[in-house]
C-alpha cells in the first residue's frame, strides 16, 4: 500500500489480526505479548508509522480448536477455559470460545451456552481483566516473551531474504514449516512425549453419552430450492454482465472492491464470484 503511494497512518490503524490461542497458558499470553511488542516496532521502525493508534496491534482470539478432542469430549470445557483465560491475560480485544462438543459435531444450544459462559465468568468474576497486562513484570512471561520475539525476528528475517511472504508461499516454505511443527506436535503425541489427557494417558473405553446436534438433510434441499428460485428470479443478464466486470477489474490495478459490491447487489452468487476470480 506504501508502493502504491499511500501514507502509513492512512490505513494501518485499521488493521486488527484473528489469533489461534492453544493450551499452553505462559507460552500464549508471551506470544500475544510478543505480537502487540513487535507490531508496534515494526510499525514505528521500518514503516514510520507516527500515530499512535497505528502501532496498535488489536486482535481477536478464537480458541485453538486443534486442541478439542473427541475422546472424553467434556475435558475440552477445561481446556477451553485454560485457553480464554490466556486470552483474557494477554489482554484481547475480543474472544470466541469453542464449544466443547465441536470436535464431534456442530456445537449444541447447551455446550454453546457452557462455552459463552466460560468467558463471562473469566470477565466478570475472576478479575483477570479489571487490569491491562496483568502478567507484565513476571520474571519468567518476560523471559519468555522475549524468546518468542527472537524467534519471530528470525522467521521475518529469513522471509525478507526469500523477497517477501508472497515468494515465500509460491516456494512452499511457509506451508512446509506449518507441516513440520504438526508433525513434530503429533510424533510427541505417539510417543507420549506430549499428554493429552483422555487420548494417550488416562483413557476410558467409555464411549461419550453426550447429546450432539445433528442437522435434518432437508435443510440442505431447502437450501437448495432458495438457490434456484433466487437464480430464477434475478435479472440473469445483469448478473452476466457484472460477473464479465469482475472479470476484467480482476486483470487490472483497480480496486475489486466496488464491483464486488455491485455484483452482490445483482444476486451473483458466492460460488459465482469466486469462479469469476479463479
């Protein structure tokens, strides 16, 4: 955007950033800390950014649902707590808590109450956030945060040097180092090198007796029928012809944006706009 003549301070407040929080409660509020340090440095040093909402890193957290289990499902409440509580202690700005049944099935109206009840509890009754950055000061969060931050210096570092994130996606190497650290996570959970609990220490044969949600099929022939009566009745040509737009506005330097817009408001369908851009 800078490139394209742009000053930073016209846009980079507007930026905020979706986050994974996993189990490991030090090491995510570090990460988190780790995040908002480095951001507002990045910010300041190499693009110049002068306001200061620009260096703020604002960003919403959605509990890691890598961690749910569909062994001993309701163990994932725990979890799950453990996780918005980190959150609440790195200072988020928002958070989405995951149902505890989410790794069997679409959450029920119950495990989605439990899980919304989950963070109310954390905001209202535990304290956490009546203070910004409750952890700051502790000997070993600062320790590590700072760790973290060294080693995301290091992966900017060789990304810079590979011409940027775009050329380090066309080489493969940013798919290849998420393959790697789930592999290594996994061969540590196969070896018990890692627990987790109620999958390879403390298992029961008991199956679950929890009640999941399941969705009629004729939700999806409804769905269905409402599609073909919207392409029945939309002015076909107009669609046609803004699809055509998004097309050549695609090819070019212009903004997509307004011919997205356009061709919403025309009923192009989503699977339609997206095959135009493909």
């Amino acid at each position: 955007m800078i490139d394209r003549g742009m000053k930073v301070d016209a846009f980079a407040s507007r930026f905020s950033f979706m986050m994974a929080c996993n189990i490991n409660l030090f090491e995510e509020v570090a990460k988190f800390r780790a995040m908002r340090r480095m951001w507002a440095k990045i910010m300041k040093e190499r693009f110049g950014a002068q306001n200061p909402r620009s260096m703020m890193f604002r960003f919403h957290v959605q509990n890691d649902g890598f961690t749910a289990t569909a062994q001993q499902p309701l163990n994932n409440i725990t979890r799950v707590t453990i996780e918005a509580l980190a959150s609440a202690l790195a200072s988020c700005q928002s958070l989405c808590t995951t149902s505890y049944d989410e790794a069997l099935a679409l959450p029920t109206e119950e495990s989605v109450q439990i899980a919304l009840r989950t963070q109310q509890i954390i905001a209202y009754e535990s304290g956490v956030a009546d203070t910004v950055d409750p952890l700051g000061g502790s000997y070993y969060v600062e320790w590590l945060t700072n760790q973290i931050e060294e080693g995301i210096k290091e992966y900017i570092d060789k990304i810079d040097k590979m011409g940027g994130a775009l050329e380090a996606i066309k080489k493969g190497y940013i798919q290849r180092e998420i393959m790697r650290s789930a592999y290594n996570y996994q061969n540590a959970v196969d070896s018990g090198e890692q627990v987790v609990v109620g999958v390879n220490k403390f298992v029961t044969e008991e199956e679950p007796k929890i009640e999941l949600l399941e969705i009629d099929e004729s939700v999806e022939k409804k769905q269905i029928e409402r599609l073909r009566e919207l392409k029945r009745e939309r002015d076909n040509e107009r669609v046609s012809q803004v699809l055509d737009k998004v097309r050549q506005v695609a090819k070019s330097n212009e903004n997509i944006m307004p011919v997205l817009i356009e061709a919403v408001k025309a009923y192009a369908t989503v699977g339609e706009i997206a095959d135009a851009l493909r």
